[in-house]
C-alpha cells in the first residue's frame, strides 16, 4: 500500500488513508511484521497527517473508532468504484463485503481485481463454481470482474484497470437497484427517485413560507430502532422535521433516547427506518456534511496520550481551515502547546470541540460536550454556534441536560420521553400563541426556584415524564429506588464481604 501511496503523491494524486484509533501508534504485540515501519510520510501516527514533502499531491490519513466505521467511511469515500491488489484476509473480507452491499443495493460501485501473476484467479474459480451451482445469479455474477496483469507490466496496467471500473459502472448503471427495500415501514418498493418533497409546512426559523421542494435538513418520520432483538425498542415512533439553520435543543430525561437518535442521524448504526439528512439516506447514502460531537471522544486513549495540541489539531486537517481553525482557538481559549495527556477534562473537551468544528459543517450533533465547559467558553461558544446557523445556514441538533445561559439559543425544542418524540413536530422557539398555550405551567414544586421558561418548561416535562415512565415500568413488573418492602440478605452479605475498606471511592 505505501507503494501505491507513494505512486500516487508523486503523480499529484491524494492519497486518503483509514485507520482505526487502536492501530494508530503503536505496533500490536505479537506484530507479525519483522520491520520496523519506515513510512515515507508520518501516516499513522496522528488522526489525519499532511506529507507535502512526498511529492505533488496529498496525503491524509482519517482515524475512526474501529473496524466497522473504517469500512463505512472507506466505501463512503469511493465514487468511483473499489479496486482490489493481491491481499490477505482482510482484503478477501473487503472485497466481498463490497460486493455484497452491491448485490443487496446497498450502494453499486464496481468492484475490479488486479489479477496479477494469477493471484485472483482461484477467487475467479470460486466465483464462477457458486455461479455454476446457483448459489450467484447471472447479475451477481456481474459485481466483480478481474484484469489479467503480468508482474512485468504492473507499472503499466493503471489505465486498463480504470478502463474496467468505468466500463463496470457504466454496466451497474443500468441495474435495477437491489433485492431488498431497505426501509421496511415502506409498503412501496425500493425507489430510486429523489425524496419526495415534505408535505407539511414547516416553519423555517425565520417563519417564511416553505418552498414545496425544499429538501429538509432533517427529516425523520416515525423511526423506530432496537439495539438486540430481545430488548424492547430503544427508540419508537420518533418524528424530527427541521429545515436548514434551526437550532433544536433535545429534551429528555436520562435514557429517553436522546443519544441514541443522533447517533443514527450521524450514520454510526443501520436502521430500517428511513431517516434523511439533506434528503439523503444517513447510513445508506452517507450525506455529507454532518459532524457528530458526543462524549465518548474523550475515553478514546488516542487523545489522552502525548500528543501536543498543535500536532493534534494540525493533524486533522487544521490547515485546511486555518481561519477557522484561529477563530475557535481564540473562543475556545486553546494553547497549542497544550499536552493531550497533561490537561484537565475541560481543556481537552475544548480540543475536541476547536477540532470537530474546524472543518465548516451543515448539521452539527452535539451530543452533552459542552458539560465540563466552563460558563465563559460556553457562553462564547453557543454564539459562535448561533452565529454558524445564521451566516451559513447550518443546522444544529442539541441534547443537553445545562440550561444555563440557553434561553435564546434554540430556534426548536423537541420533547423525547421513553423512547419517543411526544410531538409530531419540534416547538417552535420561543413559542407563541396556541404553541404557547399548550406548554405546562411550572410545577409546583419548582415555584420557588429562579427559572427561565425554558428550564421551567423541562423540568415540568420531566417531572411528568418520571410519573408516565414509573407507571409504564410497574405495569412490566419493574420498579425503580428504594425497595423498602423487599426481604433483602444485604447485611449478611456485607458481613461476609465487607470491601468497605478496599474499595477506592
Ligand atoms: N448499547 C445499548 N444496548 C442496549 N440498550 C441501549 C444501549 N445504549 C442505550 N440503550 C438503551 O436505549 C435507551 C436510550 O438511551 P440513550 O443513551 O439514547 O438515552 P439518552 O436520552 O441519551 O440518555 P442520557 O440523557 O442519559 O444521555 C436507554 O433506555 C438505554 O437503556
């Protein structure tokens, strides 16, 4: 691979590389390689790595969370089709995986083998014996092809080989789309034409008349998702219109489905339900533009080792988008010479924020990362987040559980409980008229406090919410708190285990 890499950069190609977190700095132990690694760039050793000293063109290497998202963002980033040299298990396990989500209609990129010396050939055999046997129709038989390259001609195959992608997409062109219709709340079958435009009139953040064809920026109609077969759904039913440059605030107390919702917006988990994004499949047709922020970043030991911020955040793409790069350096109030491993959780938490907003986004999921912020940055932060939507019209999506200072930020809230949205569309805010009506008063038990109608309207939802989910668990026989009726042997167990004194609180 480095030697098509280094071709490439020479050439004035871009080289973009994926790997994942674990992979990034250090060899596995056991590693069968019996080299040290003498990259001809620092590819590997940050998130995404500039080399222009290897020649005309770019090379970058992107790091995700694992295996799965490496091959999701891999096959995401060809548009053109997938190109496969001799290889080892992996490879195997890449090709055919490239394939089968050709046959299932998943996506439909031709899939091209570089045979050289034969390498492929028995891969071609066993194609053609499941074909022979029926277990690949006559179109599957379609999804791969192969270029026979002597080793001596190597340098010279290239144009064939891209001869043979464009002539194989050419041909895929023409396919019907795959066996299965992916949405399975459709009753119609798989449909390739572009979404039909919103029915219902949204208002925009600004109240002007929707345009019929305007695309949402997001829309979610009755999605329902489950983490196992064996557990109930985690989400059901939830709708989510929003056009482009709303703010919507999600609201919910723990476990309502919060995370759950924009991690599917973000494309990290297939559901069958249709969830669109710019009127875009999220997980099928992977729309760009969305940059999804949530709390696990921080557990990753990839940001926790010593790496200088300045390296970090160049690595990842800084001085593509150094304006911006400069612009929330100054409002996050970054040191560069800051060591990841050396700076408290809010200090690396505006890391992770200057380098997930660096590069300019249409819809931006924050999930709870501004928790650990201090009220200053976070006050500057929601203005440069407002001000993003407003200039660009860039949209955002907000689940947290901080009130503060957040009254005027949302254009929308959107009410979650156990799972579900409660409303078929998001609140406009700050609400009026009948929309004003319908939202509860605050709680009597809140009157005393000093609340702003924003965090008094929650805690009314809430409050209700804990009644409604209490009820629904103890008709499942459940029940959550203190079981004061319940024969319980916890004091014998403590006198026989007693870690009281071992245990680090
Ligand atoms: N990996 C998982 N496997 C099974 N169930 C899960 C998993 N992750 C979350 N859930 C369930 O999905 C439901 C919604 O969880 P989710 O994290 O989306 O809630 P949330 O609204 O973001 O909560 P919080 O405010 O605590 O972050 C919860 O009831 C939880 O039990």
């Amino acid at each position: 691979m480095s030697g098509v890499s280094q071709a490439v950069i020479e050439a004035g190609g871009n080289v973009l590389g994926v790997i994942p977190a674990v992979m990034v700095n250090e060899k596995p132990q056991g590693h069968p390689a019996s080299y040290e690694r003498q990259p001809v760039s620092a590819e590997g050793q940050g998130p995404v790595v500039l080399d222009t000293s290897a020649g005309p063109g770019k090379m970058q290497t992107v790091v995700v969370n694992g295996m799965h998202e490496r091959k999701a963002r891999m096959a995401t980033e060809s548009n053109l089709g997938f190109v496969a040299l001799p290889g080892g298990y992996g490879t195997f396990e890449e090709v055919m995986e490239m394939v089968t989500w050709t046959q299932l209609g998943i996506h439909n990129k031709p899939m091209v083998l570089v045979n050289i010396n034969g390498f492929w050939s028995p891969m071609r055999q066993q194609v053609d014996l499941a074909h022979q046997e029926g277990f690949i129709s006559d179109a599957g038989r379609q999804l791969i092809r192969f270029v026979d390259v002597e080793a001596a001609d190597v340098d010279s195959c290239g144009q064939r080989v891209v001869d043979e992608v464009l002539s194989m997409q050419s041909a895929l062109a023409q396919r019907p789309g795959g066996y299965w219709n992916w949405d399975r709340s459709s009753k119609t079958a798989p449909d390739s034409s572009p979404p039909a435009p919103a029915k219902r009139s949204l208002p925009r953040p600004d109240d002007a008349p929707m345009d019929v064809d305007e695309v949402l920026a997001v829309d979610v109609p009755d999605l329902t998702f489950t983490f196992r077969s064996d557990l109930p759904p985690a989400l059901e039913h939830c709708d989510l219109k929003l056009r482009r440059g709303s703010r919507c605030l999600l609201i919910g107390a723990n476990g309502a489905g919060k995370s759950t919702l924009l991690r599917l917006l973000a494309g990290k988990r297939l559901c069958d339900s249709k969830a669109r994004v710019f009127g875009k499949d999220v997980f099928r047709e992977s729309p760009s533009g969305i940059t999804y922020l949530g709390t696990e970043w921080a557990m990753n030991p990839v940001v926790r080792s010593d790496i200088v911020v300045s390296h970090f955040l160049n690595s990842v793409g800084g001085y593509r988008h150094k304006e911006r790069r400069d612009r929330l350096l100054d409002i996050l109030d970054v040191d560069l010479d800051w060591h990841m491993h050396a700076i408290s959780d809010g200090e690396r938490r505006r890391v992770q924020l200057c380098m997930g907003l660096m590069e300019p986004w249409d819809l931006l999921l924050l999930d709870e990362v501004t928790v650990d912020l201090d009220v200053q940055v976070r006050a500057d932060l929601l203005d440069f987040l407002t001000q993003e939507t407003i200039e660009r019209n860039a949209t955002i999506i907000y689940a947290t559980h901080i009130f503060d200072g957040l009254q005027s930020f949302p254009t929308h809230i959107c009410h979650m409980r156990m799972g579900t949205t409660v409303d078929k569309e998001p609140i406009v805010w700050p609400p009026t008229g009948a929309d004003a009506d319908a939202l509860p008063p605050t709680d009597e038990t809140d009157q005393h406090r000093d609340l702003s109608p924003l965090l008094s309207i929650s805690l009314a939802w809430l409050r209700k919410d804990k009644t409604l989910r209490g009820e629904a668990e103890t008709a499942r026989g459940r029940r959550r708190g203190a079981q004061k009726d319940a024969d319980t042997d916890s004091e014998r167990f403590f006198s026989k285990y007693d870690y009281s004194q071992t245990v680090n609180r």
